[in-house]
C-alpha cells in the first residue's frame, strides 16, 4: 500500500465531493413531503403553485372541460378528462422522487381511462415504489435510460384483476383498483423489486404485477376509495408517476 | 466532524417528532449525505433520488439514533441506501461483475489504456467504492466503516485492499501488482 497513491485518492475524492455544492430545493422538499411535514415553498416553487390553484379553482367553478388535457416533460395522456378529486396544490409533482431543474405545474386530476401517445418503444421496468405523501399517495413506475413506454391506465370499481395469459383472478387489497398496461415492455431481466407491495398506505393498499408476457406487461393497484388519480410523466430516469388523492 | 452548538439540541427536538427541526437536520447534513451518494453511486439524478430516501428512513427510523451527532448514522443509511438503488439500477453489470465477465482489472493497463483516477473509481464494484469512499473520504477506520457498510472488518479490508489494487492496475500506478 503506497502512501501517495492513497494521498492521491484522498485528495481526488475531496475534489470530486466539492463540485457537489448544494443540496438542490426538490431534494429537501421532496423530503418534506416524504415525512409528511409542512411545505414552506420559496420564490421558485410558489408559481407552479400558484398556475396549479388557479388551475384547480377554475375546475370547481365548472370550467374543467375546457381547461382539460394538461400535460407534463412534453407527452399528453389522451382522452377526455373527469371530474377532479381534491388534490393539495403542491409545487412539486416529483416529491419521490426529484428530477432536477424547475417543475411544470401539476397535471389535472381525472378518473377516466387515460393513454399515453402511442409509441413502439421497448420499455424496460427498473422498479416500483409508493410512498405516502401530503395529501396523497404516489406509485411510481421507473424504467430504464432507453425511455418510457407506452401505456394505459384502467380504473376500475374493485380490486379484483384478470391476470395476462392465465385469466387468473387476482385478488387484491381494496375496494377499487387501477390496471397499468404497458403494451410493449417488459421487467424481465431489469426489475429485481417484489412483484407484490404491500405499502400500508392510506390510499394505495397494494400494487402487484398481474402480466408479463410477450413484451406485454401489466401491473394491478389496489385502491382503498378513490381510483381518481394524476398522471405525471418525468424524465432522466423515465417515470410514469400516479397520485392517489387521499381523503 | 464539528457539530454546530445548537444542533444537538435541534437532533434533540427532531427525535421527540418536531418536523420542522428535522428540516433543520436536512439543512445541516443534507450536502454530506448527498456527497456521499454522488461519489457511490456515480449519478447525479440517483445520488438526489438516495440522498432524499435516506432522509425519509432517517425520520422513520429516527427512534434507533442513539447519539447528538447524526452524522455517522446519516452516512450508514446513505451508504447502504446507495448500495441498494445502485444493484436496482445497474443490475445487468452487477450480474457481469460477479461472473467476471468485464473485468479488465486482471492484468495492468498499458500506458493507452490508463485512466484517471474519476473513470477508474466508476470501473470499481460498487461494494469496492462504498467501502474506498467510507474509509478514504469520510476517514474513517476499518472496524468503523465495516460497521456502516455492515459487513465483517475482514470483508472491509478485503474490499480496500482489492479496490487499490484494482485502482493501481487502471491508473497505471507505478506501484501496481
């Protein structure tokens, strides 16, 4: 063991620390709402804010259909909006977790089917989370760097999931659910996670993979109440992120 | 590592349910953590995706700190969380590393395939970095950094001895085996 080579590594290892200069305001609001503290948005945060309590009070004075299909990082769910639940304003819609740089205002609330545009990229599942946060539940699909997939979003009025290929019925924990379809991807060979969560949410009881075959994968949400949800898509890495609004 | 005079007082007030000291603690040890992940995991989106997963188990699991000073505890959860979004992230060179396969590490690089020492500490495992940035960046000794990392002291030392070498061999170090 050379003395001036671990000198070396000491001193590049400093070097390489101290380019990290600060803790970036997602982080530690991300963490805020992890613990399910109060949010104290500065100057940044507060203008999605405030777009997204405009956005909501223009929704409860009837004027949702015309204001619908809001979108997030440049891709549009299609279909028709619904009636929105009551989602807290939050500045940031990637609490858990946080992407860099600045935030566009959250995306409307809906409980209708919703679809991405249709694409033939080949998703691949890295993993899958949910976490409790102020006000709501959030579930997030991560995939690998290539990109998000394609996929559909079905709520449905139990828990109760028809497995792909089998036709099995899987019964899940809740009394409403939410099937997500990615049409063509895949969690064979990237996704180590267990293919059944059981979070002790409020909101999201359980969430457990009910399909992987032929590059056609699906997962089922368990839902205690509302199946209304927002759909927010992030970049680097891709993630397809649902917020449950919770009572 | 120096604490602030008042922060025992504030880790005091965060372990007793106060989210607003807690926020303090993120304030005051936030940038460590996030040093900590950046340099293990090698990404800066996954390094922030650690640092604030860490903080989130940290107030979970706030009831087991033990000391005034969170600094080490901090540091474990961050390293073992690092570790973990790391495997999650980079499966497929995991399974390579344990097979073996991608490993130019077993004979030293010619003088055109040196590297400087930021690429050769991305071509280590990472169990080999946890274990070089523990006891290399944070100073801390064997037996301590083998309890952060929770692996035996024998391991530790394994890990360092093999990671120098390793390192050695990518930099072209003159001491290299």
């Amino acid at each position: 063991m050379t003395e001036p080579f671990e000198h070396k590594l000491r001193e590049h290892l400093r070097g390489e620390a101290s380019r990290v200069t600060r803790l970036p305001d997602p982080v530690a609001d991300g963490v805020r709402a992890g613990i399910g503290g109060r949010r104290f948005p500065g100057p940044r945060a507060l203008a999605p804010a405030a777009i997204a309590l405009v956005f909501f009070v223009l929704l409860g004075v009837g004027l949702s259909g015309k204001l619908g299909g809001n979108t997030l990082a440049g891709k549009t769910p299609v279909g028709a909006g619904a009636p929105s639940p009551s989602f807290p304003a939050t500045a940031s819609p990637s609490a858990l977790p946080s992407p860099p740089g600045s935030h566009p205002p959250p995306p409307p609330a809906r409980c209708d089917q919703a679809k991405s545009a249709a694409s033939s990229l080949a998703g691949h599942l890295v993993s899958v989370r949910a976490a409790g946060q102020s006000g709501f539940d959030r579930v997030v699909f991560e995939f690998t760097s290539a990109g998000l997939p394609e996929y559909q979003l079905t709520p449905q009025s139990s828990a109760t999931f028809t497995q792909d290929a089998s036709g099995r019925q899987v019964n899940m924990q809740g009394n409403a659910g939410m099937r997500v379809l990615f049409p063509h991807a895949t969690e064979q060979g990237t996704y180590t996670g267990p293919t059944d969560l059981k979070p002790g949410l409020p909101l999201v009881k359980e969430l457990g993979n009910i399909g992987d075959f032929e590059n056609v994968l699906s997962w089922g949400i368990g839902l205690n109440g509302s199946n209304c949800y927002r759909v927010s898509e992030l970049q680097s890495p891709p993630r397809l992120v649902l917020d449950f609004a919770t009572p | 590592m120096l604490m602030q005079p008042a922060m025992d007082r504030v880790v005091a007030r965060a372990k007793s349910g106060d989210r607003e000291a807690f926020d303090e603690v993120v304030a005051r040890y936030g940038l460590q953590v996030l040093r900590v992940a950046r340099l293990i995991v090698r990404d800066d989106a996954l390094a922030e995706d650690v640092c604030q997963e860490t903080f989130i188990r940290a107030w979970r699991h706030i009831d087991t700190l033990r000391d005034d000073d969170p600094s080490h505890w901090l540091t474990r959860i961050a390293t073992r969380e690092s570790l973990s979004a790391y495997r999650r992230r980079h499966r497929f060179d995991a399974l390579a590393e344990r097979a073996g396969r991608f490993m130019p590490g077993s004979r030293p690089a010619s003088s055109e395939e040196r590297l400087d020492l930021g690429r050769a500490l991305d071509r280590l495992t990472s169990e080999q970095r946890a274990a070089v940035v523990l006891h290399y960046y944070e100073d801390l000794d064997v037996e301590t950094a083998a309890r952060m990392a929770g692996i035996p002291v024998d391991t530790m030392k394994s890990r360092l001895k093999s990671a120098l070498r390793r390192l050695r061999e990518l930099t072209g170090d003159e001491e290299a085996v």
